[in-house]
C-alpha cells in the first residue's frame, strides 16, 4: 500500500497543488526541493521538507529510500535561450537518476510528470491524443525536447526492466502558487494592460489543481506505462482572452494580430534579448507556438484518473486572487 510519497519540485506551481492534494487524500508527503529555495508554500506541519538535487544520485537515493512512490515534478521550463545543456541535464538526467532510484528501493509507483507537448496537437475538431506522434523536435526547443526524451527511456525503462512508472502529460496550466511567473505570466500581462491583442492560435488549458489531482490519482488508478494528457478546454487565444476579461472584470478590447507582426516582433526581441542579455517578452520560438492550434483530448485522463474539469475561469480567479494576495499585481 502506498502510503508515504516523495514530490520532487514541491515548492513550484504544480508541486505545491500536487503537496496539498496528497494531504487532502491522507498520504505521509515528502517535499523535496532544492537547498535554499523558498518553501513558504510548503509550512504545514504535515508536510517533511528535505533539500536535494535530482542531479545528485547518491543524496535524491537516501531520500527516495524513505517513501513508498515518486511523483516527479521537478523540471526547469526555461525557453530563452532555447538550447541549454543545463535543462537538458536537469530535465533529462534528473528524471533517470529518479527512476535509477525507485528501481533500487524497489518503489511501487513513479508518476513522472512531462508534458502534452510530447504527443502531436490536433485541431479543434480532432485534437491530439496519446496515440498522435511527436511534431515538435523542429522548433529546437530544448525544454521540450528534453521532456519527451525522458518520456520515452522511462517508457523503454518500464518495457525493459519493469520501472513502474505512469506519465502525466499536463497542457497549458492555469493557478495559484505561481511564484516563478511561468504559465500564469500570460494572464498577469493581460491584467497588467501589456497584451495588445492575440494571435491566430491557440491552446488547451487546464486548472493546476485539476492536473494535480490527476497524478496524485494516477498514484492508485494507473495503469503502469500508460500516459495521460491532463487537460480540459481547447481555446483559441481570443477565446482564452475572453474568459480571462470576463472572469475577473477586465475592460478593453484585443485586436487580431497578423502572423507577419507576430513574427517579425518575436525576431526583434530575441535579437535585443541577446545584445542586451535579457530574457525576451516574446522569443522568436514562442511566437511561432503562438500560430499553432495545440488542441487536445484529456478523455483518457478524465476517464481512467478521474480527472475533474474545473471551469478555465475559475482557474484564472485563482491566479489572479493569489497573485494579488501576494503582491506580484502591483510590482
């Protein structure tokens, strides 16, 4: 029986709602994070914080000894630059260091968390699912390149030695606890006033908390080798904007932007970005993600992980009320 679980990258977005749904099932929950890294998200008395790095086989095995399963979380999500030898350590290494340790400590569970961008994005008609091949290895990405590489050799892994592992494959998400600005940043710039109007693609966009339950549910109700796209609404960028000005009260209008002026401002700032050694508003890499339609189905997951659907614009309220609380609206 599963009782004691490890989260590594507790203290992120994801791993903090993934923390707190593990209290809320009533499993024993291991934080691991990085030393010196702030765990203010983390203070419940429930919760034992340990200091690690993945990177480090020796010290991520003596923690791993202690726990009955892994949810893997911990990733670096930097794209600019877009090559880096650093996250492909981290994202890649990190992630068989983890699986190296549950394999020796004989653990019952690895939910491995890697992203929907592993799979091919559909239309909204037919959007991509778990079977859709893997399309973009040509944008040169190394963050997401990384994650699918992993996905596959713990896949091989379970195929090959048994690794018990089970992938959750988030979409884009959305809620509290985003300290580090990563997913939540595109709704903090709308509120702010700095998104002058959208492009022609779009997204699937998911509640944290939603993904959160899934992996923690994974823990008991998934099937080993299997992966599940965590998801819920397929959303244009207009349609996304919509919801994010009608949940929390914004006025203005957007305007569609041409895909020459997404690009050719994507290109701008990633060569200011490198004269000035800054990290760009927009990288030529991210506005060409923003021409494509990147849809996908989560029936496997709603199915198998009971998996809930919160409404997007609940999950934006959340973001923006955390945001607030916590000062980040005003700086």
């Amino acid at each position: 029986m599963i009782k004691k679980v490890l989260v590594t990258g507790a203290n992120g977005m994801l791993g903090t709602h993934i923390c707190k749904e593990l209290l809320k099932q009533q499993y024993e929950v291991h934080a691991f994070i990085l030393p010196g890294q702030d765990s203010s998200l983390l203070q419940d008395k429930s919760i034992k914080i340990v200091e690690g790095d993945v990177l480090n086989s020796e010290q991520l095995d003596s923690f791993v000894a202690e726990v009955d399963a892994v949810i893997h979380v911990a990733a670096l999500t930097d794209v600019w630059p877009r090559r880096s030898e650093r996250v492909c350590r981290v994202n890649y290494q990190g992630a068989l260091n983890v699986a190296a340790a549950v394999r020796k400590n004989n653990l019952q569970r690895l939910v491995y968390i890697s992203s929907a961008s592993a799979f091919g994005h559909g239309t909204l008609q037919e959007p991509g699912n778990e079977h859709a091949a893997y399309a973009l290895s040509g944008f040169g990405i190394d963050y997401i390149q990384s994650k699918y590489d992993a996905q596959v050799k713990l896949l091989q892994l379970h195929q090959s030695e048994a690794l018990p592992v089970i992938v959750v494959n988030p979409t884009f998400m959305i809620g509290a606890y985003d300290a580090n600005l990563t997913s939540g940043r595109m709704v903090l710039q709308l509120v702010k006033g700095k998104v002058p109007g959208y492009s022609k693609g779009g997204k699937n966009f998911v509640a944290a908390a939603d993904v959160a339950v899934a992996a923690v549910n994974a823990l008991q109700m998934g099937r080993l080798g299997e992966c599940y796209i965590a998801g819920n609404e397929n959303l244009t960028y207009k349609g996304f904007f919509a919801k994010v000005k009608s949940s929390i009260g914004l006025e203005g209008k957007l305007f569609p932007m041409p895909s020459w002026i997404v690009l050719l401002f994507g290109a701008l700032s990633s060569i200011m970005a490198r004269l000035s050694k800054s990290k760009p508003q927009l990288s030529y890499s991210m506005a060409r993600f923003s021409l494509l339609q990147q849809y996908y189905s989560s029936t496997k997951a709603q199915d198998e992980l009971a998996m809930p659907q919160t409404p997007i614009e609940t999950a934006v309220q959340s973001c923006v009320a955390w945001y607030r609380a916590n000062g980040i609206l005003e700086n």
